[in-house]
C-alpha cells in the first residue's frame, strides 16, 4: 500500500510501475508455481492501487495518464483473474476522449459496444469523436446505432439533433427537437433550442 512517508514515496517517480514490472518477471521466473499464491495475492492489490492512481491522474486532469493507468488496471485484472472490468475500460475511454486522444478513446468506445456495455453515452462519445473529425455521416450512423438501443434516451436524440442543426437540415432537426419535447415537456432547454433551430429553419 501507498507509504505516508514521503520520503519513501520519493524514492521513485512511479513505484506501481516498478511493482507492475516486479510482478510480470515473477510470473515469469515462477515456472515451477512455488510462488503462485504470493504472486496472485500481489495481484489482487495492484488493479486497485493503479485505479486509484489513475483516479488522482484523472482528477488532476491529466487525461493521458489517466487513461493509460485505468487500462493497466484493466488489463491486469483481465488477464490475471480472467475478468471484464467493462467500468474500468470505459473510464479509459473517457479519460482519452477528454484528452482529445481520439482515434484511442474511438477504439476503446468501439470495445465497449462489441461488449454490449448497456450505457448510451458510448454513441453519443462515438459520435461526437466524429464530429470533431468533420465527419458527419458516420457521427449519424453511431448516434442512430445508439439509439437503436436506446430509442427514448433523451442524451443521443438530443445529440442527433444537435447534428441536423450543424449540417442545417431544419426539418429533420425540428422533428428530433420535438420527439424530445414530448418525452421530456419540463426540459426548457428542450424549447430553447426548438427556438434557436427556427432561427435557420
């Protein structure tokens, strides 16, 4: 566990790493399995102590570090106990997306929906990677996948109308602003942006 001792905190810039590789050499050399359940007793405690590194890395918006020590730990505990931590991945994902790493998040994203994770915001993440890359037509495709899956989530319809408006296709954007209307008549963002599309429209 993390020392409260600073000065042997600072004995190395990454000690997890240093332990992470420490482990990986011991399964290695273990051939005969004498130290399997010390070495899986190790194991059980680095996942969560990466995790909350990458927690810290996260809240101090180092996206990239974050992103990389949320997937360490998704690795470790998939190929050490045989476990999906599908949560853990989709902290990965965000934590690219947030540090426009987008062809990464894009890919990790992508994991999920092949995993069937049951949360809408991977297609409205998906599609807004694409808007941000000018591509508006695929942006569409996973928005609308999204809400195949999801067809009353307020959040990708409101995203689908959101890209009838940029691409300025006033009907279609009116008639997805009012199917969120109707599902949500107290939203006055909802109105608000019904009043803003009839500016173009």
């Amino acid at each position: 566990f993390p020392s409260h001792d600073t000065a042997v905190r600072g004995l190395h810039p990454n000690p997890l790493q240093v332990a992470d590789e420490s482990l990986i050499r011991a399964k290695e050399l273990d051939v005969d399995n004498r130290r399997i359940l010390d070495i899986q007793r190790f194991m059980l405690v680095l996942p969560e102590l990466i995790y909350n590194n990458a927690v810290e890395h996260f809240q101090n918006n180092a996206f990239d570090k974050a992103s990389k020590a949320f997937f360490r730990s998704y690795e470790i505990v998939k190929s050490s106990f045989n476990t999906i931590d599908t949560t853990t991945l989709y902290n990965a994902a965000l934590a690219s997306e947030l540090g426009k790493d987008l062809e990464r998040s894009q890919e990790l994203y992508l994991q999920l929906v092949e995993m069937n994770y049951p949360q809408p915001f991977l297609f409205s993440s998906l599609g807004s990677i694409q808007m941000q890359k000018g591509d508006t037509a695929k942006a569409l495709q996973f928005i609308r996948q999204g809400r195949e899956r999801f067809p009353e989530n307020l959040n990708l319809i409101f995203s689908e109308a959101n890209v009838y408006i940029f691409t300025r296709q006033a009907v279609k954007a009116k008639e997805t602003l009012e199917l969120a209307i109707n599902l949500d008549p107290q939203n006055p963002n909802l109105h608000l942006k019904r009043l803003n599309e009839f500016s173009f429209g």
